[in-house]
C-alpha cells in the first residue's frame, strides 16, 4: 500500500526535501534515485507518468481540458498550439471519451469522475511513456466505473507495449489486472512474486491474512468478515524482528526478536521465519 505509493512518488520526484528514501531504483539500467532532479526531469512525462487517484485534486480547476492535456505535449516533444490540439483530440479519443473536440474546451468540474480520471490518463499518455504509475486510479469511483478504467488501463496497456505499475489495497484488482505483486507491509516488501503464485501458494502470514479478509459472496448473509486485529506499526521507530509480528496468529518469539531475511526463490520470495503453506492456511480466493 503506502510504501509502493511513496516509491513512485519518490521516483516521480514528488516527495518533498525533508523526505528520507533508500534503496534503489533503476531504469533502462541507470540508476535514477541518485540523479539530480534536473537531470531527472526529462524522465517524466516522457520516459515514465504517473495517473493519481483523484482527478478533481490533480487536474487545475481554473484551466480547461485541452489546455492541460497540451501541456506536456508542448513543453516535453515542442508541438505547436495547433499540433498540439489535434494530439489531445486524439488522446481523449484514444481513451474513450466522446466528443472530444468539445470536451477541450471544458474544465474539470464540468465532467464526471469517469470522465476526469480519463482525462488524467490522457494526459499520462501524451508523451508515450515507457512505464505508467497508477495510484489507487480508481478509490474515487464508483464499482462500475471502476471496472471501466481498470479495463481501459489493461487495454492502454497491451496496445503500445507499456509497463504498468499498479498501486492499490482490492486484491481482487490485483488477481484481475497483475502478472506480479508485491505484498507491502510497514513500509517493506515482505512477499514478490508471480501474481497466479501468490494467489495459489501464499507464504508471508500477512498475505495469508489479507485473502482471508476478502469478501466471499458464497457465505450466507450477515457473514461476519475476517479482520486483522491491531494496527500498523510505527515507520518513524519499527520494530526490531518482524513488522507484522504484532498482529500474527503464527508469531512466535523469534519473530519477535529479530527481522527475517529474504527468503524463498528468486522468482517467488518472502520474509517470513515461519511461512505458511497453501494445504493447510485455508485461504478463500473466491470475492
């Protein structure tokens, strides 16, 4: 969840000064957490864009449609204002919105939610980049919407070869639109894997616990959801063993004691000091 988001914010270079990362990140083979924003910038809007999760809050409320999606059109790949226009027409036609030629020149808050959000992958788009970051890009719709965008991006994505980093909590989302997920928990990474492995053979004890939470229609009505007890822990003072340790039905005191290493394969890994297996964790995959 927020340590992914923090990721691609830290990649977008949109996290502010004071703000402490580690770690790395790299793309096409360069390192890019370590590049000087200057050098950075021409990476945005061009090599990798980012798609939020509401567009009311993203896009400027004073500035019409047309205007904001030539933008980057003009400052990253210097089309004209006329080339320009004729780009936008087609990016909101790429991304299903009718009428676009009209929709230019209307502002935010003269479109639905629907509308915006594909307004926001228009403008993510116009430069072809190489990898797209989509931030919870459907919390602020509605089911049916949702389902649209997320058809769309999938689509979008297929269509010009693009890689899709996907931020979001429904796991259902996960199962439906990923090839690989990674499980964060307290600001770490504690599963990676193919997302059919995952799904199958769940070995951290929080993925477990997360499945367990999903909603099953198959349950009689008024079915009591499963929850996980406790709260997250501190990012500002984590503790020493394991991060979910805290709230795990399985910790023991090792757990508790020290932080446990990677573990597993290269292609499925995990933090765990005491993985579960699919036999016998009885994890429901139905929603």
């Amino acid at each position: 969840g927020s340590g992914k988001t923090v990721l691609s914010r830290s990649i977008m270079g949109l996290l502010p000064d004071s703000a402490v990362t580690s770690g790395s990140v790299r793309f096409a083979g360069q390192e890019i957490l370590d590049l000087p924003a200057k050098q950075r910038r021409h990476l945005w809007g061009a090599e990798m864009s980012m798609v939020f999760q509401n567009p009311l809050n993203s896009l400027n409320p004073l500035m019409k449609i047309g205007k904001q999606i030539a933008e980057p059109l003009r400052l990253h790949l210097g089309m004209d204002k006329t080339n320009a226009r004729e780009t936008a027409v087609q990016l909101l036609r790429s991304v299903r919105i009718p009428e676009p030629e009209r929709r230019l020149d209307q502002f935010p808050h003269e479109l639905s939610g629907g509308m915006r959000q594909r307004v926001m992958i228009a403008m993510a788009l116009a430069c072809g980049p190489t990898v797209l970051f989509a931030d919870e890009p459907t919390t602020a719709l509605d089911v049916t919407v949702q389902d649209q965008i997320l058809r769309l991006l999938s689509g979008l994505q297929r269509e010009r070869g693009m890689g899709l980093v996907l931020v979001t909590h429904d796991l259902a989302v996960v199962k439906d639109s990923t090839d690989n997920v990674a499980i964060v928990y307290g600001g770490q990474v504690v599963e990676y894997g193919p997302t059919a492995d995952i799904f199958a053979d769940p070995h951290h004890r929080y993925t477990v616990a997360l499945m367990r939470s999903m909603p099953d229609l198959g349950l009689p009505s008024h079915s009591e959801l499963a929850t996980i007890e406790g709260a997250p822990p501190s990012l500002i003072d984590p503790p020493v063993g394991c991060r979910f340790a805290a709230r795990c039905e399985a910790a023991q005191q090792r757990c508790h004691d020290e932080a446990p290493p990677e573990d597993g394969t290269a292609e499925h890994s995990f933090r765990c000091w005491f993985p579960a297996r699919e036999a016998h964790v009885g994890v429901r995959h139905g929603r």
